[in-house]
C-alpha cells in the first residue's frame, strides 16, 4: 500500500489517464470527484474505449512530438540526408526543407511525414542535387 496514491477527476480526458497509467507504472486509477471515490479507470478500460472507438478516435501528436519523430526514423535510414534538411511543423502542417540526392529519397521522406498521426498536410520545399563523383 501506498500513502500517495494517485487519483484523477471524472473529466479527465482517457489519453491523459493513459499518460498517467503509463507514467507512474500503475494499472489502475481511482476516479475522485470532492473527495469521495467515483470509480476506477483500468488499462482494460483504456483498451475497450480505444477498441469501441474505432475510426472515430482521432490521437494525434503535437507538433513538436511530429517532428521528433520524423527525424528520428529519417536519422535511422541510411538513405536519408537529415543533415541536409530541416523540418517545421505549424498546427499539423510539416515543411520539408534541405537538400536531397534522388527523386526516390524526396519521395520517401515525403512519405515518411504524411504517414505519421496527426500530419494533417506535407508541403515539400525539398531540393534534389546529384552527388558530386569522386567525392
């Protein structure tokens, strides 16, 4: 048992008890509504809201963590250029910017953001170069 026991309200919303739960390493939360204890929200209740939610549960991320990781799966590709590029993400919008060496790894890097959750629109400002020979 434990003296600090960690409680949400019934408004909290279900992505935040999942934060919580997964946070804190716990399984389960007391709901608390002025003191008296109202329910208890489980991970198998997380999992039943998101299995019966279906296409209507829109999770996305915030833009901050969209561009995190796009560069973080661009960074493990070999063929991705990152340190020629750059990304912006305003409201769900990414802006690709830099220097790529083929059509093919233009595309795949647009590819690579429109399929991240919560991209809402790409816009492509990427430039090709071809690699220089012999350097």
């Amino acid at each position: 048992m434990t003296r600090s026991v960690i409680t949400a309200t019934p408004d909290v919303p279900l992505h935040e008890l999942a934060t919580l739960l997964e946070k804190n390493s716990i399984k389960r939360v007391p709901i608390v509504k002025d003191g008296q204890l109202v329910g208890i929200v489980t991970r198998a209740n997380l999992v039943q809201a998101v299995a019966s939610a279906r296409k209507i549960l829109d999770i996305s991320l915030s833009d901050t963590a969209i561009r995190a990781k796009l560069l973080a799966h661009l960074k493990s590709q070999p063929w991705a250029h990152t340190s020629l590029m750059n990304v912006t993400v305003t409201d769900g919008v990414v802006d690709l910017w830099g220097v790529t060496y083929s059509e093919t790894e233009k595309k795949a890097i647009r590819v690579a953001a429109e399929s991240i959750p919560g991209v809402r629109a790409v816009n492509d400002n990427l430039v090709m170069r071809p690699v220089a020979m012999g350097i």
